[in-house]
C-alpha cells in the first residue's frame, strides 16, 4: 500500500481511495476495540443474557395454557397487585417528599446539611436485610415510632402499609439524586420574570420552575418505582408475607421455587419482568413528549 | 443558587423553616432512625453479647463466606466494568446504546429473579441439572451458585460509573500516549487509569456494598445451610426470625450497617474531594 | 410614570455597586444607562425592578418603591437573554402576567388572550402565536420577551443589554424598531448598554456611569 501512494506515476486518485480505505478500517486509533468490546459482550451474555433468556424461554415453553393457569390465580393476581400498586403508591409519595427534600437542598443553607445530604444515600449503601430488620423493628408495636403510631390506630408492621413504608425507604434516593441536578440548573433569571410580571411565589413555583423539572421527577419516580415492585429484603419482614394480604410477588416467586414449581416462578416472574418493562416504556414515552413540547 | 433566596423573590422566611423543619423531620423519622435502631439494638445488652454473637462459629462462616462471594465477584466486575468502558467511551460503533442497556439490565431486574435464573439453569430440575449431577457437581446451593448470583446483580456498578467519567474524558490524552510511542497497556495503565482512579474506587465501592450485602438473589441460590451456605444477611435472617437469637441478628446486622456507614462516607469524601470528575455521575 | 431616586446605595462585603445614585427620570422618558461592566448600571435597573435590595429612596411618581414588593411594581422587565418559559406558548408567555393577576384584577380569559395577539401584532410577531421560543430566531425571542413586559402595562419599561446576545445586522434593525415602539407607546424606558453609539442613537438622555457612580447626564 505504501508503495502505491508513494508512486507518483499513480497520481493522487489511487492514492486517496487508499487513504481512505485505510481511515475507514479502525474506529479509532486507539487499541483494544476488539478485546474489550468482545470480552464485555462475551461476559455479559453468558453472565445476564443467557439467564434471562432462560426465563423467557421457560415462559413461552409453558404455551398460553399454562401460562394462564399459572398467573389467573387470585393470590397471583393479588400479589401483583400488591407488588405494583405498592411500589407506585411509594414512588408517588417519595416524588412529593423527595421534591421537597430535593428543594431544600439545593436552594436552603442549615446546619449539619453536609451530614443530612450523604444521607440520603443510605438506602443505597444499606444491604436489604439490614434495613428490612430495622424497619420491622422500628414499626412493631414496641418500637419507637410503631408505638406512638399504635395508639393512633394505625398498625405499620405486618400490613400492606409497612410494605408501602420499605418502598418509601429505599426508593427516595433515586427522586432525590435525580431532581437535585435538575433543580440546581435552574437559573434565577426565570423566577425574576416571573416575579416582575407579578406571578407571586407560589405561581412562579407551579407555573414556571415545576414544569421545568418535571422530566427529572418523573425520572426518579419511575426509578424507585422499578426498584421496590422487584426489592425483597427490605420488604420482606415488614411485610406480613399473609397470601392474598400481604404476600409481594417476589416471595411468591420464591414459595413457588421452594414448591419446585418452576412452571409456577417462571411465569410469574416473566409476567412481572414483562410488566415492569412495560410500566418503563411507558414512562420514557412520556418523557420525551413532554421534552419536546419544551 | 442560594442567591436568589437571599434577595427580594425567594419565600418568606416563615415558609422556609417550615420547609427545612419538615425535610430533616421527614429524614430523620425514614433514614436515620432505622440506622440507629440496628446499633441500639446490638448494643441493647452491652458489647458482650455481640462480641459473642460475632464470634459463634457458624457466623464467623457466614461473614467468610460473604468476604469470600465479593472477593470474586467484585475484581471479577470490575474487570468487566473497565472492559466495557473502555468500549464504550473511547469508540464508536452500531449497537452501543444496546449494549448500555444490557449493561443495566441487572439493575431492573428483581434479585429474587436474578437468583431464580440460575436455579432455572444449575437446579436439580433445571437445564443443566441432570449433566451437574451425574459429574457430581454443586452449582446451587454451593458457593458457586452464591458467587454466580452475587456477580449477577452487581454487574453494572462499575461499568455504570465508568462510562459517563471515560465518555467525558474524551480519547486526546490516550491519542497523544499513543502518538508518543506508547503501547496500549502502557497507555492505558499510565494514562487512562490515573484519571479514572476515583470513579473506579467510587464504582468499587459500591460493587462491594452491594455484593456484600445481596439478599435476595442469594436467598434463592442457597441452601441456608448454616455453617456452610449462609452469608451475613441470610445469617441475619436466621437470627432473625429465631425468636431467642434476636440479638445476635443485630450484632450481624451491626456489622453490615458499619460496611454501609463506611461506603456511605466513603462516597460522599470521594464527591467532596474530587466532585468535578465524579459529576458526571449523577443519578444511580 | 416619574421615577425619582434619591440616595441608592449597595455596598457589598469589598465594594460599592452603587453609590449615592440620585437621578430623575421623566415620564415617558427613553433614558440609556452607559458604563464599562461593573459600572453598577445593571444593578441600578435591578434596583428599580426590585431584584435588587438596596438603601435609598425609589419612588414611582409618588409611591414610595419601598413599600411595594417585585410583583407590586409593575416594571416591565426585559432580561439580557430574554429569559422565556421554555415550556410555554409564544402566547402563553406573552399573556403570562396577565393569567397571573388574581381576584379582581384578571380579565376573563378571551380578553387575555386578545390582548396578547394583539401585542404580538404590535412587535411584529402576528401568527407566531403557537411556536415555542426555541423555534424562534435571537430577535424574535427579544420581541416576545418585549411583548411580555409590555402585556402587564408597565410603569416603567427596562431592558438590561437588550441587544447584547445578537448580531450586528440584526441589532442595528431592532434599535430602530424600539425607538419606533417607544414613540408609538409613549412607556418610560430605561435601558442598560456599553456602547455608546447605541445609546446615542437611541436615547432621550445618556446617563454615564462608572465604578457605582454617575458621571455623567447627557442629553
């Protein structure tokens, strides 16, 4: 190839077509395309995607039949229900928290805020079981906040609200870490329009910086929705774990797998992996209409 | 930003202490408390007891056999993490949004699932269940199975910290390692990894919070044999629901929160000190 | 609607943004404030729209401004980037202050929105109604955030560096539009520049000012 461009007798068409034959090759020149491109998908489909097809697989070899006669159960369909309609009720709650604790952060100056940033972050660090114990505990009739609550005639523990309240906990860093960028953008200059053309506080507040961040919170909302619909560990003690009650999807699952009833957990978990995926989409959709009106 | 609040537009100052008075209300009662419950209960009756509890043989198994499940999943991870970074943010090529998701995938997936594929492919009635027997090996409900499932859900850690960091880095300095002679490995080793040493610790950390801490995916894959198949938080578990060995579950349970209070801090020193490389990496 | 300062100072922590400012401006005035960056100008016409906190006297004819809060004012204030609800109508923003007005001050909604096309006939933006302001060019953006000021009836008009963000050509057109607006709707006008020229051209009176004072009033 050298030789070729070198020849001045070719002239410079030969040798261009060359030229660009030899850019086209490599993405970049730097190395290592191969290697780690391969490795990580190499990795990644032996490691998740040939387990998750499993499942799917599994799924669709039961046929419609018995996927149905799987799934049509009242304490599948309730365990579902529950599992979703839990993580959504806690999702929306930590969207109205979350964007409270959210604003304070970013726009408020308070003692020990560095403290009480990190955290926020605790669910996150926390491993499940960990926070699954101290909840129950915390919530129990004895404990420290179950019991002012007992004599108000609420029971956290053992019942679907306590089920609500683990999802509240660990979802509410995923509203919080996703607003708190959003909402630290957002420039003053808006605001003082707002408040020259005589919107008061409130009006700014709703008219002006909520659909600003609105995006950013259903984001984080549609986070913490997807993590507790699938969470166990922090649930599973607080939860009264009653079929048709207080049983998430997720423990069924495993009775069913305990029960050797794979036919049983893979549907139901191909249902809820199905659901979820679905739950998602919608939202993104959602998102990137609202992106475009602004 | 706080300027703003300072000058002639913000909230009445009434409203802001209602506002700040309710968020720390509202994060003590959720985050904290739960926090200090787990160390007041282990400590309910002195240091005594937890040492003891710390001490029996069959959690000194479980906490080994933790230690041992994030030994290899977490370098295994990040290998993987540095890998498909690597990929991912110094090149171009079809299909790379794909395999972003991919990556992610483990993350929106239940750990309950995410242990129950594996039975789906290793148990006694699984895909490879009769083969696993008849060679007499032990995948579910052995260390293996732990370690598989362990390495499931936190595939994504460091690859997720990673990528934004490298993407924002850019490909100049690399090329200019390059261009002065230097070979792949030796570019990577003496340019690339310096500037993402802190992102990489920050992704490991969480790798391993998260690694030593997985319950439920472990939970399927194991036999909770205790002494042999328990790791910490099924240890937890057992103690737990054992209605005389409440104590000891928190004295583990101790232990594990130190590890979170210990990432936690950890991380937020990291952002602190080195925010403006890790600001591209918002939102988990 | 006269404006009389008296006195207006801000100090901060190592310097003086504005000091012992008195100035007079008559109503339906079209006054150019011009200095160097940091010559206060900026915080002076903050100052008047209330953005600013400040010590001194403002008054508007013969209310005192101290007693008014930013939305009580009533200035049309046009920012240097135009500041426009990204997620808003053309309209929308333009009817903004107007939808905003509680109680009894708030026209019935068909009458808002009259009015609104009718603003936006008046800067020449008639039929752009529906568009969002990243549809529109640099000097559409500038009209609709004029419209918008000019919605609320004003007492006085500001414009901080109304022409700072755009290009030459475009500049020099839409000086001589305003001029022309200003004639047409007779609002007191303050606004911010550092060129000279501009403020020569388009001006009653030139207010010279440099490091928070005034150094010059030239007509």
């Amino acid at each position: 190839m050298n030789a070729v461009i070198a020849d001045p007798a070719i002239g410079p068409q030969l040798s261009t077509r060359t030229v660009h034959k030899r850019a086209r090759a490599p993405r970049s020149a730097l190395p290592g395309f191969g290697l780690s491109l391969g490795f990580s998908v190499v990795y990644l489909s032996l490691l998740v995607l040939l387990p998750l097809a499993a499942v799917f697989l599994r799924a669709a070899g039961l046929g419609l039949d018995g996927l149905w006669r799987a799934l049509a159960t009242e304490r599948v369909l309730h365990a579902l229900a529950l599992s979703f309609g839990g993580a959504a009720t806690a999702a929306a709650i930590n969207a109205v928290f979350g964007g409270l604790v959210a604003w304070t952060f970013v726009r408020y100056e308070f003692p020990a805020k560095r403290w009480f940033h990190a955290l926020v972050d605790l669910p996150f660090a926390l491993p499940t079981a960990v926070a699954g114990i101290a909840l129950t505990t915390l919530y129990s009739e004895h404990g420290w906040l179950g019991a002012p609550l007992a004599k108000l005639g609420i029971k956290v523990a053992y019942t679907p609200l306590g089920i609500v309240v683990a999802m509240v906990f660990i979802g509410l860093p995923f509203v919080v870490r996703t607003l708190e960028p959003v909402l630290s953008e957002a420039e003053a200059q808006f605001e003082e329009a707002a408040a020259t053309l005589g919107a008061t506080r409130w009006q700014t507040i709703v008219h002006v910086i909520a659909p600003t961040v609105l995006p950013a919170l259903m984001t984080g909302a549609a986070l913490a929705f997807a993590r507790a619909v699938g969470e166990y560990g922090s649930i599973i003690f607080i939860a009264g774990n009653v079929q048709k009650v207080s049983e998430i999807a997720p423990l069924l699952i495993m009775i069913r797998l305990d029960e050797f009833d794979y036919a049983g957990a893979t549907a139901l978990a191909a249902s809820m992996l199905v659901l979820s995926f679905g739950v998602l989409l919608a939202i993104n959709l959602l998102q990137a209409w609202s992106r475009r009106r602004g | 930003m706080a300027d703003v609040y300072r000058s002639s537009i913000g909230e009445p100052t009434a409203v802001r202490r209602v506002l700040i008075g309710t968020t720390l209300l509202f994060l003590v009662a959720f985050l904290l408390l739960p926090l200090v419950v787990v160390f007041t209960q282990a400590f309910a009756k002195g240091l005594g007891p937890v040492l003891t509890a710390l001490a029996d043989a069959d959690t000194l198994a479980s906490i080994r056999l933790t230690l041992l499940a994030a030994a290899i999943a977490v370098p295994l991870n990040t290998f993987f993490g540095i890998a498909a970074a690597w990929a991912v943010a110094k090149f171009e090529f079809r299909g790379k949004s794909l395999l972003v998701t991919l990556i992610d995938l483990p993350f929106s997936v239940s750990p309950v699932i995410a242990g129950m594929v594996f039975v789906l492919l290793f148990g006694a009635h699984g895909w490879f269940g009769p083969w696993l027997a008849a060679h007499g090996v032990k995948i579910v409900f052995a260390l293996p199975g732990i370690v598989l499932a362990t390495t499931f859900v936190t595939v994504p850690f460091v690859a997720r910290e990673l990528i934004p960091l490298m993407q924002a880095q850019g490909t100049d300095e690399e090329l200019a390692a390059l261009s002065l002679g230097a070979s792949g490995w030796r570019t990577f080793w003496h340019v690339t990894l310096p500037n993402i040493r802190w992102g990489l610790l920050y992704g490991v950390l969480l790798c391993n919070a998260r690694a030593m801490g997985e319950f439920g995916a472990v939970s399927v894959v194991s036999g909770h044999i205790r002494g042999l198949t328990n790791t910490m938080p099924l240890e937890i578990e057992l103690l737990y629901n054992d209605a005389g060995a409440l104590n000891a579950a928190f004295a583990v349970a101790a232990l594990l929160a130190l590890l979170g209070f210990v990432t936690l801090v950890a991380k937020n020193f990291l952002e602190w000190r080195h925010g403006d490389e890790l600001a591209a990496l918002r939102g988990h | 609607m006269d404006i009389t300062i008296r006195g207006l100072e801000k100090r901060y922590a190592d310097a003086s943004a504005l000091s012992g400012i008195d100035l007079d401006i008559a109503s339906g005035e079209l006054l150019a404030l011009l200095g160097p960056s940091g010559s206060g100008k900026t915080t002076l016409l903050r100052a008047i729209a209330g953005l600013e906190p400040v010590e001194g006297s403002i008054r508007f004819g013969d209310i005192d401004a101290a007693n008014l809060t930013v939305q009580e004012r009533r200035v049309g204030f046009v920012f240097q980037h135009y500041a426009l609800f990204k997620h808003m109508t053309v309209l929308d923003n333009v009817t903004f202050g107007l939808r905003m007005r509680g109680g009894g001050g708030r026209m019935p909604h068909e009458e808002i929105r009259r009015r609104g096309r009718e603003l936006l006939d008046l800067v020449q933006l008639g039929g752009l109604e529906r568009r969002y302001p990243n549809q529109l060019s640099g000097g559409q953006r500038q009209r609709v955030a004029l419209a918008r000021a000019l919605a609320i009836e004003p007492r006085v008009l500001l414009l901080d560096e109304p022409f700072g963000a755009l290009d030459t050509k475009v500049r020099r057109e839409l000086r001589a539009w305003l001029r022309q607006l200003h004639d047409e709707t007779g609002y007191t006008t303050v606004f911010v520049t550092h060129d000279e020229r501009e403020a020569a051209e388009l001006a009653d009176r030139v207010v010279v000012m440099n490091r928070g004072r005034i150094e010059q009033l030239a007509a």
